[in-house]
C-alpha cells in the first residue's frame, strides 16, 4: 500500500472543491459508526467503508500476493481502535456542539482515516492514538463558550481551505463567507425551558407522568387561571373601556356641581373672601373644607397635564404601555418556544424518560398530546394579545394620576401572571417532575433571515405601532376632555357668589370687590384664636384691673358665650360689617362710645394684628393698650373703628374721617341725627360754603377727596368705563362742592340711580359716606328748609341754616 501505491489528489476536506465530496464522506462516516463492534474493533467483514472493498482488490491488483492484503487488513484493524477514540471524544463533545460542527468534525477525522489507509505521508503511525486536535489544547480551554470555539474552527478551516496565513488579510468576500459559515454553525438557543408555571404543568394533564389525582387537581387549577383571566377581560372591557373617566356623564356633573353649589353664597368663605370654585381651582393657595371630591378631580387633572410635558401624565402612560407591552411579549416569546418545542418532538406514544446523567427528557409526543399543547399556547398568545389592547386603552382611558399608573400597570402584569402563583398549589410530584426535566430543543428556523431571529425586530414595531395609534387615537382625546372638565369648573368668573329667592331670581355679586390682597389676611390672628379654643391651656396671662385691682388673667382672643350660646354665635356669622359694630357696642354697653379698655377680647386681637402688620410697636403693652395709641389706624381699620369710635371720629360731622358710615366699621348710633355729640357739633356749624378754590386748601376736605377717590376706584375697578371721572379724587377736590350736582346727574345718566352725597349716598350700599351737608349746606339747600319739613331730621343740616 505505502510505496507501491500511487499518489493520490487530496481529499475532499483539503480543498474548496472537494465540499461536495465531504458529504459522501460524512455517509462513510455512519457507515464505519453503524459496524463498529461491541468491543470496539473492526474486523475483517465488519470494515463498514464502500471502500474497503475497492481498497482490498487495489492491494491484490497491486501487491498480488496475499501477504499485502493481510498486512492491509491488520492496519485497517487497529483503525477501529481509534475510531472508538474518536467516538469518546465526540460524547465529550456533544454538548457544546451543534449537529452541524459534529458533522464538520467528524468528517474532518473520517478523512484522516481514509488518508492512514492510503498510506498519506501525513497519517499517524499504525498504533498511535487518533486525537482531535482539540485535545492537545489545555483543559481550561474546553470550558470556553462554543461559538468561541465555532469561530476558531471556522477561521482554520479557512485558512486550511483557502492556503491563508496569519499575514495575509482576507478579503471582502472571504469575509462574508466566513460569517455565513459561523451563523451557519451557531447553536439555536432558542429552546424550550420548563420553568415554575401551571401552564406547564398542564401539558402533562392525563398523562402517564401524572397520577390521576395530580392531573384532577391541575385541571382544576387551570380552570381557575382561565377564569380569572377571561373575568379582567369581561371586567376591563365593560367597566372601564365602555365607561372611560372622562365620559358626558363627568361632565354634566362637573357642570351641576357648579351651577348649584360651587357659586352658592352659602359656601362663601369670608376670611380668605373666595367662592368655593376659587379655592378648588387654587388648591395650592386655599384649603377646601367641603366637595373633596371635585377638588381630587381638579388635583388629578393638574397632575395629569403636568407642568412639563416630558414629565407628564400621557408620557408615564406611554411608559406604562411600554413595559406592558414587553411583558406581554416575554409570554408570547415563551408560547412561540413551546410550540417549536413540541413541533419538533418525534411522534408517537407520549414519553418522558430518564438519560444517563439523570436527567428527564421528553422525547416523544403523541397527536392528540400536541393538539392540547398547541391548544393551551394558542389561548396564551390569544388571551396575552387581548389582554395588551384592552390593558393600553386602560391604561390611557381610566389612569390620571401618576400613582394609578403606576398601580394599575403592575395590576396588568400579575393578572397576566396568575399561572405562575397557581403554581403553589400545584402537587409536590407534579413540581419535581418539572424541575427535573431538561430542556426541549426547537431547531426550528421559522421567522428568520440568515440565521437572524426577527421576533425581536416584529414585537419592537408591533410595540411602537400600538404606542403611535393609543396617542393619537386615544391619549389626545384624553387630554382633550381633560382640559374640557378643566373649563367646565375653571373656567370664565370664577369670583362671584350668587343667591336665589323665593321667586327663583338670582342675585349675585363679587367676592372680593375691592380687590384686597387675601394673603395679607392672614396676619390677622383668627387662626391662634381658633386654636386657644382647641387648646384652652394655651392661652396666655396678662395683668387685668379687676374691681379696682390688677391681677393675671387669661386674655383670651375670642368672645366664649357661656349658655345658650349657640344662637348668638351663628347670629355673628351672618353679620356684616355695620352689625358687628353695633355688636360690640351692645356688648360694651354703650351707643358710641370708646370701648378697647373693657373688650379686652378685641382688644389684644387689635393689637396683636397691628404688630403683624407693623402698625403698632411690638413693646406694645396688652394692658396699657387705650384708643389713643392705635388713633392713626383709624383711617384703615374698620376694627379700630368699631372699638374706637370717638377717638376715630365718627360723631364728628366735619371730622377727617370721611369713611364714618356704619358700613366702614362705625357704630350705627354715631352717626344718627338723634346721637347728642353729633347733633350738638350740626347745631354749633355756621350755614356758609366756600369756593372750590377755598376748599382745594382745606386740609378735612382734601382727607375726604383723598377718602372718597380710593373707595370710587375701587367700586368700579372691575368696570371703569362707567366711573363718572377718570380721577375721582381731582374731580372733587377741584370741583368743591359743585361735585354734588355733577354727581347726581353722572350717576342718574350712566347707571340709572338716584342717590345725594349730601347725606352720604354716593352709590347706594356699594359706597356711603360722611354726608356732605355741613360743608356744604347751600349746595344741599339747608337754607331752604324748614323745621316743619317732615325730611329735616334726616337732612344733616346745621340748625343755623333751617329757618324757623
């Protein structure tokens, strides 16, 4: 055979033509596999190659004697020996190789076998052991990962093939073949992998690895998993997706809501002077005390929208349909992987056995056993699919605030993943079974483009599909009847109150008219005498005279009615300003006089509002505190007024407080002809009237221009194309008493009313003041009027002016 044989062309795996001869290799290959012995060895009628035959007639044509055919065949023996070498050595192999390297591997050694038969100068020695080259390489090596491997034998195999180097670059084609070749060679790691769920369990339901009662028991828990989930479909779909939070329904409500209580004067709140809308569309400003939950409506809206729209509520939800749509496709990826793995099951009688290392494999399945598994993966993947459109529209219809999206989106995913906690209940056989079987292969290459898994690529746009269609079909909806409930409560004049009488007419007015700064109310301190109340032990001591002792006493900041008082405290509420005075004067025992020294309720709540607002000095004394020291907080308070109105100036009748009617703060009785002070100052006034140019350098009547233009303004702050003159203040200082006719006229002509600022009325209840007929007695016609005019004593004129 050696010397004498001739030489022969390399063999198929040696050069790039010979790839098509490698498969006929690869079927000697099986054929020496199929006729080793039991004993590893081959004999003499067992050599399983097509060409054992051709070979032997080549040593008889050659030799021609039968000496060279049994030295031949005494070679081609020891052959067998390494054959079982090789067959060790593919076990070994096994796992961390594919089919394919198997295939390439294995016809790389065949081939060597072949060259030891024809005596190739390359072969080993008869005798020596036939390894892989693989196994001179180190033994940390064989623990690397198999494509490293794949890639490794797949750049020899090229370089063999192509005669390259270590030098010598490749070439663009060269390169893509070689990719092809690796992608050809890399494992499928897409098998099927049985994990702590019932839906795997229920694969086994009637089988002869379940005992009856096992597979009873997860039949029944199966039911159940069904149930729950076709139960959140029928719930999803019918209580929310019909019903969205932002239906008409919402709307009308918000809208009765409105009309009947959030403008209602009941709900006016007088300390912050604000309807009930205005504090629960300003939640950040007032504290609604009623409707809280339109005020949580209001509050899930504004968190809803957001003041960044990249930190929004539709953009959480955008995130929420994300991760819910990647759940959903980890549940039908592993649906996919099991009907692959059962595709590719063997069929015939349902087995599970164990192999050698222990291990349980499924290794075959019958029809009706595969027509249930397909079954059970088509309700998942049907079940998930619905569960993802109904979940989105969820999400995007019934989700305001961003804590109930972030809920609702973990709800979503624990309905979806019920199985897997019904699994507890599943049989401690049935668990074992499933943790001891091995995975199940699907070499299936179904939805792949060069050997590319496009799952990934189809759900990114499926995922990215759904998102663009729920923003625009749904989500822009959504925000648009957000901001529709918005308006419908929020919306237009919110600053109004309105009544209703017996006859259904509506009365309405501003809540804060002259357009005070509500925040400045707070330095009032209303609220610390609520807490005294609360907290009767907080109250302060402060020395008091006491018949005619001093002694420390509590000073509390609020009036307590000891019996029965529950009547005159709901009484005060319904108080106005000109009530309250007269209040308090009652309480003093007086119809005008000078009271802060015995309502020293009043007086430590006066004093300590004029230290928070910087009008009276903080080493004020609460027991020294008299009308005198707060005399300058006269033209301002209406409070200094009420408890100080001597000292104020309310009886006076040309006194500069020109704001003296009851309704800024001074009592009724001061101001009333009958009073004694009042009518004795009218009687002692002399029936002249100065020019305008007298009155501009009056230092009373520049006060009352000053008084009188402040309050005009504000009066018709909301409307001042009505105000008689654009600067009431001017006008009355340059008109002088000329303004009283001028006025009168302007009124009647521009708002249809009759009023006399000769006795105080310059528009009705919105603005009455000092009357003007004691400055003014000719313009007003004192001296036209006589004591028998039935009008007189109401007239404010001077005694001097009437004649007799």
């Amino acid at each position: 055979l050696g010397p004498r044989a001739a030489p022969r062309a390399p063999g198929p795996s040696h050069s790039r033509e010979g790839q098509g001869a490698r498969r006929q290799t690869g079927g000697q290959r099986d054929h020496i596999m199929a006729t080793t012995g039991a004993d590893g060895h081959l004999g003499e009628g067992d050599l399983g190659l097509e060409s054992r035959h051709g070979l032997s007639a080549d040593v008889e044509q050659r030799a021609g004697d039968r000496e060279a055919t049994r030295e031949c065949l005494k070679r081609i023996a020891n052959v067998s020996v390494h054959v079982r070498q090789v067959d060790e050595r593919l076990k070994k192999l096994e796992e961390r190789l594919s089919q394919e390297q198997l295939a390439a591997f294995v016809d790389s050694r065949i081939q060597g076998l072949l060259d030891l038969q024809r005596g190739s100068p390359e072969a080993k020695k008869p005798g020596a052991p036939l390894t892989p080259p693989e196994a001179t390489v180190a033994e940390d090596e064989a623990k690397k990962p198999a494509h490293l491997e794949i890639v490794a034998v797949a750049d020899a195999q090229d370089a063999k093939a192509n005669g390259a180097t270590d030098d010598k670059p490749l070439s663009r084609t060269e390169k893509k073949a070689r990719k092809k070749q690796i992608a050809a060679m890399m494992p499928d790691s897409a098998n099927y992998e049985f994990g702590d769920s019932l839906w795997d369990a229920a694969l086994f339901i009637g089988s002869r690895s379940m005992t009856t009662g096992d597979s009873l028991l997860v039949a029944l828990l199966l039911l159940i998993t069904i149930f729950i989930q076709i139960m959140f479909l029928f719930i999803v779909y019918y209580a929310f997706i019909l019903v969205p939070f932002f239906d008409d329904g919402l709307l009308d409500g918000l809208t009765a809501w409105r009309l009947n209580i959030g403008h209602n004067v009941r709900y006016f709140d007088q300390l912050t002077m604000t309807s009930l809308v205005e504090r629960i569309c300003n939640p950040d400003r007032y504290v609604s005390e009623v409707s809280s939950g339109t005020s949580s409506i209001i509050g899930a809206i504004d968190d809803y929208k957001g003041d960044n729209e990249l930190f929004s509520g539709p953009m959480l939800v955008k995130v929420a349909m994300v991760l819910w749509g990647l759940t959903v496709a980890r549940e039908i990826t592993t649906c996919w992987d099991l009907a692959r793995a059962i595709r590719a099951l063997p069929h015939g009688i349902t087995s599970v056995e164990h192999d050698d290392g222990g291990a349980m494999k499924w290794t075959s399945i019958s029809g009706p056993r595969a027509a249930w598994c397909y079954t059970i993966c088509i309700f998942r993947i049907g079940c998930g699919a619905l569960l993802w459109v109904l979940g989105n529209i969820f999400l995007c219809t019934n989700t305001i605030t961003t804590g109930d999206i972030l809920l609702n989106a973990v709800a979503l995913e624990i309905v979806l993943c019920v199985a897997e906690a019904m699994f507890a209940l599943v049989p401690s056989r049935v668990k074992k079974l499933l943790r001891s079987l091995d995975e199940m292969p699907a070499q299936s290459r179904f939805c792949r483009i060069s050997n590319t898994d496009l799952r990934p690529a189809l759900f990114f746009v499926a995922l990215a599909a759904m998102v663009v269609t729920m923003h625009f079909l749904v989500i822009v909806d959504v925000v648009q009847k957000a901001d529709a409930a918005k308006e419908t409560l929020c919306g237009g004049n919110t600053g109004f109150v309105y009544s209703m009488d017996p006859f259904f007419l509506v009365y309405t007015t501003e809540t804060n008219p002259h357009n005070y700064d509500t925040t400045e109310l707070d330095k009032f301190p209303f609220k610390e005498a609520i807490l005294e109340a609360v907290y009767p032990e907080t109250i302060p001591m402060h020395p008091l005279e006491v018949n005619g002792e001093t002694v420390d006493a509590p000073m509390p900041m609020a009036l307590h009615f000891e019996t029965n008082g529950l009547g005159p405290v709901r009484e005060r509420s319904a108080w106005g300003m000109e009530e309250s005075a007269v209040g308090l004067m009652e309480h003093h025992g007086a119809a005008c006089e000078d009271a802060l020294h015995s309502l020293t309720f009043a007086r430590r709540f006066l004093v300590e509002a004029g230290i928070n607002f910087g009008e009276i000095p903080e080493s004020t004394s609460l027991a020294d505190a008299r009308c005198p020291d707060i005399e300058h907080m006269c033209q301002t308070w209406p409070l200094a007024r009420a408890v100080c109105p001597t000292t104020c100036g309310c009886s006076e009748p040309l006194g500069t407080l020109f704001l003296s009617h009851p309704t800024y703060g001074c009592a009724r009785g001061c101001t009333e002809e009958a009073h004694s002070e009042y009518r004795t100052a009218l009687a002692e006034l002399e029936c002249t009237e100065r020019t305008p140019a007298q009155l501009q350098n009056d230092a009373t009547w520049k006060e009352w221009s000053k008084q009188v233009g402040a309050e005009i303004d504000a009066v018709f702050r909301s409307e001042p194309q009505l105000k008689p003159s654009d600067d009431s203040e001017k006008m009355m200082l340059e008109m002088g008493c000329a303004v009283i006719p001028f006025w009168i006229d302007a009124v009647k002509t521009e708002l249809d009313m009759v009023v006399d600022p000769c006795v105080g009325n310059w528009l009705e209840e919105w603005l009455h003041t000092k009357a003007l007929a004691p400055k003014c007695p000719i313009t007003c016609g004192c001296d036209k009027r006589s004591s028998t005019d039935d009008d007189w004593s109401h007239s404010h004129c001077s005694q001097m002016c009437v004649a007799a």
